[in-house]
C-alpha cells in the first residue's frame, strides 16, 4: 500500500499545467482531489513519476447558468454538486450523483473533472454527465475544444482527451420541460456503483416522450448510452409497461462484465431495473 517514489510539482494555472504535461509526457499524471489516482498508486495500478497538482489553480470551481447552459468548472467538488440549489433544480440526476460518492471526505475533496477524466468503469458522474448530454471542455497546447459526452468514454480508464490535454469545465444544455434522475445500486464497502443509471426526460405537451437519455456506469468497462431503450421509449407514454418492455432492450448497447461483486446477468439485471426507475422518477419531475 506504498506508492512507488515520485515527483510532485504545484500547477499555479492550466497553462502551467499543459505545459509541464508536454514536458513529462506519459510519465506525468494530473492530481486534482486525489481521491481515484492516490488508491491507484497505493496499489501500484498507475505509478506515475510526476504528479502535477492542480488542485490550487484559482478560478476553475464554480458554477454558474449562461447562455442556456450551466457551467461547472472542473475543480467543483462533489460537495459542491450535491448542495447547489441550481444543479438540484436544473440538474437533479448530477445532484443526485454527487451525493452518492464515497463518504463525506471524498465528496469535499474529490471533483466533477477528476471523475470525468479518470473515467472509472464504476464511478457515478459518468452517468448522469451522458443522461444530460453534456459537453467536456478540453484545453492542450494547441487550444481549446469540447467534446460531446458520448464521444468522451472511450474505454477502461480511457477518454477521448489527448496526452497533453486538461478538463477545465464541463457544460450542460438545460430545457424547460426535463425532468432526470440517478438510482443507483452501490457496494457497501466502496460506495463505488455496481450499476448506476441515470436518465433525462423531456415530454412533450401531450405527454409522450419526446426526448429521453440515459446513461449507465458500474456494468462494463466504460459508461455508456443505453440507445435501444431510448429508441423504444421515444414518442411513448410513459406507462409502466412501456417503460418495462424499453429497458428490458439494456442488453444491446450495455455489455455487463461479471466479477466478485456480481455476475454479468445480475448486473444487466439490474440495470433494467434500475432503468426502469430512473425514467419513471425523471418523466415524473418533468411533468
């Protein structure tokens, strides 16, 4: 449980940041809380030789509503997430989320863009950050781009960011009519989620389903959409059994792994339930 020696280095600001990861390189690993990576290096699953500590760049915890957006900046921690009055309005699934990581220490210091960048099969912010449809906010040495959330997870720990690129912010589209939510099924010891879902429902006036996503973490080895249920429940009212018969198509976009916490069938199992309760709970709050 002793990390391998490495070398720690203070970032005052995302330029400094970039331009130290274009220096190390693959040896180089960014620290923001600390919560995914440390555990990581204690067990020597990554052992990197140089830590760039981003954690104290001013200006990159905040979050705020502008121009038909909300926009959290990277350094925004769980806690931050899971007590904002706007994100539990606008954003509940991702409220929701944030309140179900780890304990009260991880949530104060872990952050929305360590999550996201660390990409673990079985952390919860993946979920609702695809639900609603979000965009990361990349910046490298050669500017700045985002990258739509379902174009992000690329596989076990992977993204779609390039080596020299840091997540400075993370961008939600908010509609007038979307209701979301995050069920989740947790393991008792971790908190990690064994399956967690998370889905965003617009309805339109006549109370269908007009637009529906969902996200799902903890199954296989990346966060993904769970489109055929989407397909099936779109232009449907939402009765029980339509919502039942959709997420019972989970199996054609999420390919669950089996190990010492659950089966692969348990775990598809329990995300067609958990479907099945995220939609119901999100057409709710969107009514």
């Amino acid at each position: 449980m002793i990390p391998a020696a490495f070398d720690y280095v203070v970032a005052p600001s995302a330029e400094e940041a970039i331009g130290l990861l274009a220096r190390y390189g693959d040896e180089a690993k960014i620290l923001a809380g600390g919560h995914s990576l440390v555990p990581m290096m204690k067990l020597r699953l990554a052992s990197p030789k140089v830590l760039i500590d981003i954690g104290r760049i001013p200006n990159l915890a905040y979050i705020r509503e502008e121009g038909g957006q909300i926009a959290i900046g990277a350094l925004t921690t769980h806690h931050m997430l899971e007590t904002s009055a706007l994100l539990r309005q606008r954003l509940t699934a991702l409220a929701e989320a944030a309140a179900t990581v780890g304990d009260a220490q991880v949530r104060s210091r872990g952050t929305l863009g360590g999550s996201v960048a660390h990409a673990d099969p079985a952390a919860d912010l993946p979920a609702p950050v695809l639900a609603l449809e979000a965009e990361i906010v990349a910046r490298g040495p050669s500017g700045q781009r985002s990258i739509r959330a379902d174009e992000f997870f690329v596989d076990l720990f992977t993204t779609a960011l390039d080596a020299n690129e840091l997540v400075t912010e993370v961008r939600f589209p908010v509609g007038a009519r979307v209701g979301s939510s995050y069920q989740k099924f947790a393991n008792k010891a971790s908190h990690f989620a064994i399956v967690g879902v998370a889905a965003a429902v617009e309805l339109a006036a006549n109370g269908t389903c007009q637009r529906v996503v969902i996200g799902v973490t903890g199954a296989g080895p990346k966060a993904v959409r769970a489109r055929a249920v989407e397909d099936a429940l779109r232009g449907q009212v939402l009765s029980d059994d339509a919502v039942r018969a959709a997420a019972d198509k989970a199996g054609d976009d999420v390919q669950p792994l089996g190990d010492l916490h659950g089966s692969a069938e348990y775990r598809l199992h329990l995300t067609q339930v958990l479907i099945r309760r995220a939609v119901r709970d999100a057409a709710a709050r969107a009514r």
